[in-house]
C-alpha cells in the first residue's frame, strides 16, 4: 500500500451485483483523529456545505471504542451498514471482500516490525511500497511453510495482500492494521498459550528467520527502504453466505492519508475538497427528499446522521449532536 492521491469515490457494489447503486449510506473515515495536530486544526476548519447539510439531518447511532479494541470505529460502523458481524476483531473482512462463502480465511499481509529492547512496533503499511514482483517473490517463499501447517495461501490480485484459507481462522480474533500501524503490537499478537495461537506464533517465527536471509530484503536495504520481516493476520472469520443486501454504501476515504500521518496542513485541505465536491451533492439529495444517511468516524466514535423527519421529530431528537458547531462534532469523534 503506498501513498498516492484518492481517486474520486465510488458507490460499492454488494458481491454479486450487476451494477453500482446510487449510495444511501456514506462513511468518512479520520474525519477527526485524537493528535494534537489534528485537535489545534479543528477550530481552522470552514465546511459550509456539510453545516447546510446537517441542518437537515439529526443524530443516530454512535459507535464508541478505546484505543485498546483490534478494531477502529470505522471498520465496525462500515461491519453494520453491510450487515457483517461487528465484534471488534471478529469482523470477517477477507471473507467479505473476496466474496469466500462457508470457508474460514484471512488476509495476510507482509510488513516490517521495529524490534525493541521491550516491544515490538508495527511499521506503516504505506512504507513498505511493496513492488508486484517482490510480492510474488515473497509469496513463493512463504506459501511451503503456510501449507505445512494446513493454510492455503494465494494472490487475491493486490500486491502484498493475500488469501489465507484454513480452519485456524474460524474464531481466530485479529486485530486491523489500521488500528496497530504505529504501535506495540504485543497486545494483538495471537494468543500463544492456544493451540491456534501457538501455530501462528511459530509460524511468524519462521517467517522472520526465513525472511532475515532473503535477498530481497538486501536489494530492498540497497535500495534505503523498510525490510519485510513479517506478516500480519487480519479480517480473519468465516461466512456461510452473503450478507443480506441493505443500504447502498459508499466510502470517502480522501482524509486517511493525511490523518494516518498527522499531517493537519494536509488534512484541513482534503477537508476543504471534501465539502466542496460531496458535501453539495448530499444537500442536494436531502433537499429533494430522498433517502440519506452520513457517518463521520474518528478514533474514538463513528457518529451516523439520517435524514431529518417531520419538525416535530426533528425537534425530539437532535439533542447534543445535531445543535454542535461542526468542530465541536469532530472533537467528539
């Protein structure tokens, strides 16, 4: 995964369908981030057409999670809208997304760990800057002593982004990297004291002495960039079936890259596009009646907004968030 500009969004298409839908249902993920820099922007922040727009919504539901939990409020907000199960670290992403039915799986993804005296840091995933080719090298190299252990392992068609099958993963919680990037992973690595747990371990074990002596990672320090020295398990469960079909969604995701690197110049004009190109054309929907629903998500909270009902209901229900300045709203993310 490597930085590059966000193209315009998408409405995503359910698996199966033909054709995208007009969304019902947006989520902004890092529409706040709990950093000093980001907190001292808030109030720089000028979003006239998302204040229009909210005048014509009122709060729904509120996701609230603690740094300590494997998942952020996004990913959990963005599990209900589809219609997944939503425990943190249970949410069964890799099934979702590769539209895997009734065989558990997971993502696995090659990363770079900071090894300490005391603990152990996740790298950015943006840094690796993984080539296609480096990823089927490492994939060639790592699948024999996956399939050892019963897991299959294949390219889903990202570079440094594969399909784990195996029964291990039926119940195994894991923890997003969205989450861990940046930090100790110890809390999130899997439970050595199970019998799936203790696969695992050994197997990043092997991983890392595998991968300590590859001659990629010597072009790859030649080359000033970050070594692969491990993996990571995340999105691990199973679904039977495709969740039922329900409100058309749609990810805006033009603020992460500025947030992930706390970069409040960056992320105060990605704002400032955000609410000059979306934020009209939800207006406009809403104004026209028609069905919307908006969920802003930050470190702490995802807050959703609908469309407003008769005054009267309006007037019962909008409490705290719908009367906030929209700084005031993003600091309670």
């Amino acid at each position: 995964m490597r930085p590059m500009p966000t193209p315009p969004p998408r409405p995503l298409t359910p698996p199966g369908d033909a054709a995208p839908l007009e969304p019902t249902h947006w989520l902004i993920p890092a529409a706040s981030r709990n950093t000093p820099a980001l907190q001292a922007a808030l109030p720089r922040l000028r979003l006239p057409n998302l204040d229009r727009l909210m005048a014509h919504l009122r709060a729904g539901e509120r996701v609230v999670l603690d740094r300590h939990q494997p998942a952020t409020p996004f990913e959990v907000a963005r599990a209900r809208a589809l219609g997944l199960p939503d425990a943190p670290g249970h949410i069964p992403w890799a099934a979702y997304e590769s539209q895997t039915w009734g065989t558990p799986c997971a993502w696995v993804q090659p990363c770079h760990w900071q090894v300490g005296t005391d603990r152990i840091l996740m790298g950015d995933p943006e840094a690796l800057q993984l080539r296609a080719s480096e990823a089927d090298a490492l994939l060639a190299a790592m699948r024999p002593y996956f399939e050892e252990d019963g897991i299959a392992l294949t390219d889903h068609g990202t570079p440094g982004t594969w399909l784990a099958t195996g029964e291990v993963f039926r119940q195994l919680p894991t923890a997003s990297l969205a989450r861990v990037a940046g930090r100790n992973i110890n809390t999130w690595l899997p439970d050595a004291s199970t019998p799936t747990g203790a696969t695992l371990r050994r197997l990043q074990n092997e991983m890392q002495m595998l991968l300590y002596t590859h001659p990629l990672n010597d072009e790859r320090e030649a080359r000033g960039q970050q070594v692969v020295n491990s993996f990571w398990l995340t999105g691990a469960g199973v679904l039977d079936a495709p969740p039922p079909a329900g409100a058309t969604l749609a990810v805006d995701d033009r603020l992460a890259s500025a947030a992930r690197h706390d970069d409040a110049e960056a992320w105060l004009a990605a704002w400032s596009a955000l609410d000059a190109e979306l934020m009209p054309q939800l207006l406009r929907r809403v104004q026209r009646g028609e069905p919307l629903r908006l969920t802003l998500c930050g470190d702490r909270a995802a807050q959703n907004w609908q469309c407003q009902g008769p005054r009267g209901i309006w007037h019962r229900f909008s409490g705290l968030f719908g009367r906030q300045p929209t700084p005031r709203l993003l600091e309670l993310l």
